[in-house]
C-alpha cells in the first residue's frame, strides 16, 4: 500500500525520532528502511523534493508529512516545478495576511482610506468649547502619536484651547467579546497580542529608549507616549560592573508592569548594551485611549475642564473628518513587519459599509457594530467567488495569530497568481518582505532581492509564500508551510528551498 499525499491521517510516526540524518544519501536509505516498515512508498514521495530540502528536513527531524510545498510560474501557463501535499489543511501562521491584505486591494482599492469623524458639540467662542469634543473610531489602524497630534492641532488651528465639556470617544464601530490579551500564548505584555479597537490610538502600546549616562551612572528613560495618571520612571542605574556585557538587559531591568499607574524598574542597565528600545503593550488597554489622549492634549497646551469618557458620536454632520493613509501604505506596513493588530483593524473594516467620496472609497459609520463573523463572511465570499470555490480557507481574525486558521498550499498559490494577473500586481508585491533587504527578512541569506516573500511563524508553525525572481526575468509563486513541533528548526530548509528555486534549477 503507498502513501497518498493528500492523507494527513496517514503520520510518518517515528521519523522524528530517528536520528539526525546529514546527507541526501544517508536520507533515502533512512526512507527505504522506514518504507520496508510501514509499508508506505515514501521514497517516491521524497523524489519529488530537492536533495538539499529533505536533507535538511531530516535534520531537523521535520516529517514529510509535516511540509507542504508549491512551486508555479506566476503566469499560470505551466504546470507547478514542485508540489509537495499541496491539499493539505496547514495552519500558515502570518502568511495569512496575503489573503487580508490582497482582498483588501481587490475590493477596495489601494487608495481607499479610513475616516476618523470628530465634532464639536457646543459654542466655540474665544478658544472656549461650550460643549463636548467627539471622536469616532472606524477602524483606522493608523492613529499613531504623530497622527494623533495632528488631529489636536488641527483643532487648536481652528481656535480652540479650552473644553468645558468633556472628551468623547466613539468606539462601538467594532463588536468584538471580551479578551484577555495573554489568552493566546500568556504574553499579555507583547504588542502583537494587542487587541483591535474602532478607535486604536498608538497600538495601545508604550516604547522605552534607554541611552546610557556614564558621567551621571544611570541610563536615561525615554518615552514615545505620556499617558496621564501614570508614573514613567525617567532612569535606572548603570550596571556597577563597567565590563558586563549586554546580555539580556530586559531581565536585568528587573521591570514590572503588573500596576498600570506606576510602571517600575527595578534592576539596573548594562552600559555596553548601548542604546535601546523595548515596545510593551500597556497593561490596562481599556484605559490607554483616555490617558494618552488628555495626556496629549495637555502637553500642547490644551485644557480640560472635564474628562475623557467614552460615548456614542452625535446623529449629525462632523465638523471634520481625520484621514488616512492610503491603503497602499497600510498594507506595506502589515505585510513588510507583519504587524498583528493593524492586520485585524483591515480584517474587520473589510465589513464595514463604504461610501464613494472625491478621494475615492472612505469608511462610513455602520448602522450597527461589525464583528469578526462578518468579516469572515466577506472573505470567505471574496474567496469562493475570485480565488477558489474548490480549496479550503479557514480565516480566524486575519492576521495569522491564531491556531485555528487552516489554508492549502494550493489555495496560497491561486492566490498568488489571481494577483499577479491583477491591476494590483504591483501593490501586493512591494508590500512584501524583500529577502535579505527588509522587513522580517532583512536577515534572510538568500541572494539580495530574489524574493518577495511574506514570513509567518508560531509555536509549531513556519512559513513563508510569495514571489522568487529566477534567472531570465521569469517569476514563479512559492509556498512553504511546516507543521510541526520542531518548525522552529525548519529555517534551514526553507532557506534551501528558497535557494533551489531562485537557481532555476526547478522544471515542470
């Protein structure tokens, strides 16, 4: 009896508990032997991989079973070089992002934006609102600090410097259950793990700069965000070792962000680590928007006579909208850091109703919040009817962070070549990671600009899917996902893979 492929019930029990096998040669002898076994034609399954990959693999003590490959010419116009399980149901941790993202493009457009309404509810008279100032979320994964501030000067250029009333914030676009941010793999700290909100200012997250002081014997603590109500402590001390290397400085600094009004720390600072940056998410999101916001209205000068609250927005025409980047540019960021949170600000705005403006498509206010239900069936649709109503998708919030979401190499690959055809061709392959350039593969050691690929990796899983430039000017889509409790280690081996088919060495 043979192994078929497309079984995955079918598991190569046992192999990764052989021992490392360091040659092509000695990998099918290894096979031979574990097929007289089992009784699976695994050898005829490992010929259709490349000599450097399975090796590889086998290092690792991956099983083939746990891989699936694909590898086409972009056109479409041949068969696939490689395909390797293409049917089989892989969790593709952030490649996952290709389908928000090229949805996102397809159905509206890389100029499309996100609108951020704000109003103001009473009398402005002598730099004095007799009244509230409102500001509604829809989804705009953008309003950094800088942005933020933007908005704020806007305001003061049209002449306001007190608010009698109070701050309101409008985030009820999105329905989303509660969370606790350390559900997925108890890191609620980790900026990834950040939850999506109609109305995100900053990513919910604060950034520390350390630069160290010799002259004074302590680092130097910066902030990118003040938050109002909480102590930021503006130093550390030196490290009384002057030779002590870096090392892990984070465990050092002994910090603690347990209490959200007093962040500590209370080690010390190695000052051979130089400067450096450590991004966390604030330990009680549902208070950041209102501490960063009054914060930041203070800091230029604005008062407040009551307070940020949260609320719903007034039935009636804003007094102006805040704008966003294009879509173009917010996909690039998603794609080039694989950026969780704003990946599941665009997953859930793929359901929010849209109005045709001057600019092009902008968010309008939803009759009633959208949740992630909806967006799955908009992708889902989108799916079926522009990709493939035959291969199987299983999207859980859009960007990837998940153990449940399920794709086949097959599906990524249609994926891939649909948009290769489309007007957005362009769009979608500059938002990757350029290998050995930039983004998560900057550090990458295939050649220099052979490859646009988007990376994804979990506890369990590794993956990478998208373009390789071979010799000739040809494009061909690869697809790569590992499974397994040792993916970690598959690095390696898809670094082969990605090496074999830039050479041009694949043939259909």
């Amino acid at each position: 009896m043979c192994f078929n492929k497309k079984d995955r019930a079918n598991r190569l029990s046992g192999f990764s508990s052989l021992e490392p096998v360091t040659s092509a040669g000695h990998l099918a002898r290894a096979l031979s032997v574990l097929a007289a076994v089992s009784g699976f034609c695994l050898v005829t399954l490992a010929q259709a991989l490349p000599d450097s990959v399975t090796a590889a693999l086998a290092q690792a003590q991956i099983p083939l079973d746990a891989v699936s490959f694909m590898l086409a010419d972009a056109d479409g116009q041949s068969a696939p070089q490689l395909s390797h399980q293409p049917d089989a149901a892989m969790n593709p941790a952030s490649v996952m992002k290709l389908v928000t993202t090229y949805a996102a493009l397809d159905l509206l457009g890389p100029t499309y934006t996100w609108r951020t309404p704000v109003w103001l509810t009473g009398r402005l008279r002598a730099g004095v609102l007799k009244g509230d100032l409102v500001i509604q979320g829809l989804g705009d994964p953008t309003l950094v600090q800088q942005r933020l501030w933007l908005l704020l000067r806007r305001l003061q250029g049209l002449g306001l410097r007190r608010i009698d009333g109070d701050i309101v914030l409008d985030q009820q676009a999105f329905a989303l259950p509660p969370s606790n941010p350390g559900d997925f793999d108890g890191e609620p700290l980790r900026p990834y793990n950040v939850a999506p909100d109609a109305l995100l200012f900053n990513f919910k997250s604060v950034t520390m700069t350390l630069l160290p002081d010799l002259a004074a014997r302590l680092a130097r603590v910066r902030y990118d965000v003040a938050l109002a109500g909480v102590r930021l402590p503006a130093s550390v001390p030196l490290s009384a070792a002057q030779d002590q290397p870096c090392g892990d400085y984070r465990a050092q600094l002994m910090a603690d962000f347990t209490d959200p009004l007093h962040l500590r720390l209370a080690g010390s600072y190695p000052a051979s680590c130089g400067e450096k940056t450590w991004s966390i998410a604030y330990s009680d999101p549902a208070s950041f928007n209102a501490r960063h916001l009054e914060a930041l209205w203070r800091s230029i000068g604005g008062q407040l006579r009551g307070r940020v609250r949260y609320g719903a927005a007034p039935a009636l025409a804003a007094s102006f909208e805040q704008v966003s980047p294009t879509l173009l540019e917010v996909v690039r960021d998603i794609n080039k850091f694989s950026n969780n949170v704003m990946a599941q600000q665009l997953f859930l705005s793929l359901a929010l109703p849209t109005q045709r403006t001057d600019a092009g498509l902008a968010s309008a206010a939803p009759a009633a919040p959208v949740s992630r239900e909806q967006a799955r069936e908009v992708v889902q649709r989108w799916w079926q009817q522009r990709i493939s109503p035959q291969d199987a998708l299983l999207i859980d919030n859009g960007a990837g962070l998940s153990r449940q979401s399920r794709i086949t190499a097959r599906g990524l690959l249609k994926l891939l070549q649909v948009a290769y055809a489309s007007p957005n061709m362009a769009e979608l392959m500059s938002s990757l990671p350029i290998a050995g350039v930039d983004g998560t593969l900057r550090h990458s050691r295939a050649t220099p600009g052979s490859a646009h690929l988007k990376t994804g990796s979990l506890r369990d899983v590794m993956a990478v899917a998208g373009y390789v430039h071979v010799a000739g000017g040809k494009r061909r889509c690869l697809v790569a996902i590992v499974n397994h409790a040792n993916a970690p280690a598959a690095r390696p081996a898809l670094d082969a893979l990605l090496q074999w088919a830039v050479s041009d060495n694949a043939q259909p």
